[in-house]
C-alpha cells in the first residue's frame, strides 16, 4: 500500500508544502482575523482562479516528458534567460524570508537566543537534505510534512470550532472598499495558494518523478496528484481563516506585526482561549508548515536555475545528466552565498524588499498563466492530452483577471 501512495503521490504534495507557509499561516490567518468568516470563500475564489495555471504545469510535463522550462524555451531562448533571472530573485529572497519565520517561530516555541546562525543554520539543513537525497529524499521527507502540518491545522481547527463559544456575534465584517482594504484582498488572492511560478517547479518535480519511478509519469496519474496538492492547500488556507475568525475576529483582537511576531500571537491566543495544552498543537503545525515550505524553496531555486542554465546552454544528451546533477549542487553553493548576502546586508530593511519580490510576483502572475496556456495548447502536447474546451477558456480568463489585477496593484501601489 505505501509503495502504491508513493507512486501515486509526489510532485502534487511538494506543490502543496511550497504553497502553505507565510500565505496560509499569516495571510489567511490575518484575513480572518481582519474579515471573518466570509473571507473563506474569497480565499477559495482566489485559489480557484489559477488552477488551469498550476494544473497546466503538471500536466505539460506528463504529457511531453518535457518540464515547461523546455517548453519555454521552444517560443524562445529569450524566455528561459528572463525566466533564470526572475527566479533567483524570486527565490532567493523568498528564502530569505521564510528562513526568518521559520526562525523566529522556532526561537518563540523553544526560547532558543542565536543569531542570524539559525536562520543560515535552518538553510544548510535543507540543503544537507536535498545534496544527500536530492528529490527522493525530498519526497519521502516532504510527505511526512505535509502530513504533520495538516492534520495538525486540522486538529486545531477542530478543537476550536468545538471549544470557542461565539457567543452569537457576527462571524463576518462588511467589506470597506477603500485603497487598504483593496490592496489587502489583492494581495491575498495574489499569494493563493501560492505564486504563479510555483506553476515551473511543479513541472520540475513531475520529470523528477518519472526518474525516480524510471518510467513515464501519466496525465492521469500527474492529475490526480496534483489534485490532492491542490486541495489540501486550499483546505488548509481555510483552516487558518477560520483560525484566524475564532481566536481573533469575535474577540476583536487586533493584529500585531507580520511574520514571526504575528504567528507568536495567534499561538498565545490560542492557548489563552483553549488551554495550554494545545500550545503544542499549534507549534507543531507552525514549525511543519514553514519548515516544509523552505525546504521546497530551497530545492526549488538550484533545481529552476539548473533547467534554464540547461536550455540557455544545451549539451550533448550522453553528458546532460551529468552536467546537470553538477549544476545543481553549484547552485546550493550559489543559493547559500545569495542568502547569507541577503540576510547580512539587507535585514533590517526586509520589508522595502519582500514589497519588490511581492510586485515581481503581481506583475509576472499573468506572464506565467500566459506561457503555460500556450505552452499546454502547442503542438508539442499530443491531442489526446490537451484540456477540454471548458477548461481552455477557464485558462483565458486566469490571464485576464490576473493581468487585470496586475496592472491595478502596480496602479495603486506606485501610481497614486
């Protein structure tokens, strides 16, 4: 039976564990915590807007064989540089910061007092675990995450829900659309359940799945567990907002910071409201939920970057393999270099730059949702493969709604 899951699940979990972390443990929480209730369904809609995007992304790659790298690179090699680029930025500072979180949630639960040793600590860990394994161990490790943060959330969802006496008061707030408010809600259905990026690595993962089994990964098989990814990072985004309406909303508390200093709060609300004995519970889901996300990132960035390094410079096929699992440890060195960079020169000004990596995100959601429609409806996909007519003009109106939404964040943001 566990050889059968371990077949049938992979990539789809990996997607989920990169998904959840600072958008499902702060974000949902604080919308909840902010809205109430009602902003369970807006996070959904938010979710469900760039499915064909992920799923395309999974798909293209069972289909083809190729990961949608390769498929970039057929509408020009001008694309993959730009992509290179664009992605260790992205996930460097994506790194950095969740690297914080993680550490600063895991210096609140154990008053553990180091520096920025942990945070640097916490990286090389990852990076033991991925230079060791690579994606096998990636996978068995990740599945046990996945597995811990969400039956966790769930539990303590659960609990709450049984618990928490609301007392009959509102569970819900209406929406004021002012420019906060607005860019608020933009930002959360921005980051759900993740960034349209996350849509390349997903492609990455089920190539590496199709090594590992040492046969093809099918359409069905890669749709399917993407489908299991995909819900449980809607499902536990969700938890959190209903989290983030019992502890906070009904007893108005309002939110103090972001990050680490946010999920402190949630965790001490928690166990003033229920009871100390859940202040396990909840750490548990914290730490499994960041932790499983920087491991993702930090496989993700030498693992892209590989692939376009791959595409920009093509090889022979007798020494591509090689070459390329080379590469892949070059970029862990790389990767370390540009973080420690990141967290030594440019902590304690983090916020001006998570803003920039946050608009890179807005402004490359719609050229991402853009290439993986054309990348999944080229001739490269066989007939067979490609998505049904419903779900072509599903993917349409991704790209238009998220280009919609671009252009009013960069409009509201820098232009008023």
């Amino acid at each position: 039976m566990f050889k059968a899951v371990q077949e049938k699940l992979g990539p789809g979990l990996l997607y989920a564990a990169a998904a959840v972390g600072v958008s499902h443990l702060v974000s949902s929480t604080t919308a909840g915590a902010t809205y109430g209730l009602a902003m369970a369904a807006y996070v959904v809609v938010g979710c469900l807007i760039k499915y064909p995007t992920f799923l395309f992304g999974a798909n293209y790659a069972a289909a083809t064989g190729e990961t949608l790298v390769e498929g970039y690179r057929r509408m020009g090699k001008w694309v993959v540089v730009l992509l290179f680029f664009m992605q260790l930025f992205e996930y460097t500072f994506a790194i950095s910061g969740v690297s914080v979180t993680t550490a600063a949630i895991i210096r609140s639960v154990f008053g553990i007092e180091m520096g920025i040793g942990l945070e640097l600590g916490l990286v090389m860990i990852c990076m033991i675990i991925l230079a060791l394994g690579r994606y096998s161990v990636l996978e068995d490790v990740t599945r046990i995450l996945v597995i811990l943060f969400t039956a966790g959330t769930v539990v303590a969802a659960a609990v709450a829900i049984g618990s928490i006496d609301t007392g009959g008061a509102s569970l819900s707030a209406n929406l004021t659309f002012d420019t906060p408010t607005i860019l608020f809600l933009i930002a959360v259905a921005g980051w759900m359940p993740t960034g349209t990026a996350g849509s390349v690595g997903l492609s990455l993962w089920v190539k590496a799945k199709a090594i590992r089994l040492q046969r093809p990964v099918t359409t069905q098989e890669a749709t399917f567990d993407f489908h299991v990814g995909y819900i449980t990072a809607i499902f536990t985004a969700v938890c959190f907002v209903l989290l983030g309406t019992l502890v906070m909303y009904i007893n108005d508390v309002a939110v103090e910071g972001r990050g680490a200093a946010f999920a402190d709060q949630l965790i001490n609300l928690f166990t003033s409201t229920i009871g100390s004995w859940i202040y396990p519970l909840i750490a548990l889901s914290a730490i499994t939920v960041m932790f499983s996300t920087l491991l993702t990132l930090v496989d993700l960035l030498p693992r892209s970057s590989t692939a376009a390094l791959m595409e920009i410079f093509p090889k022979p096929e007798e020494t591509r393999i090689r070459t390329s699992s080379n590469l892949y440890l070059i970029f862990i060195g790389v990767e370390l270099l540009l973080v420690l960079m990141v967290l030594f020169m440019l902590l304690d000004d983090f916020g001006t730059f998570i803003a920039w990596v946050t608009s890179m995100g807005f402004v490359a959601a719609p050229v991402f949702s853009f290439l993986n429609h054309k990348a999944m409806f080229s001739s490269q996909v066989p007939e067979a493969d490609r998505p049904a007519q419903w779900l072509r003009w599903w993917s349409i109106g991704t790209v238009s709604i998220l280009t919609g939404v671009a252009v009013i964040f960069v409009f509201m943001t820098y232009l008023t």
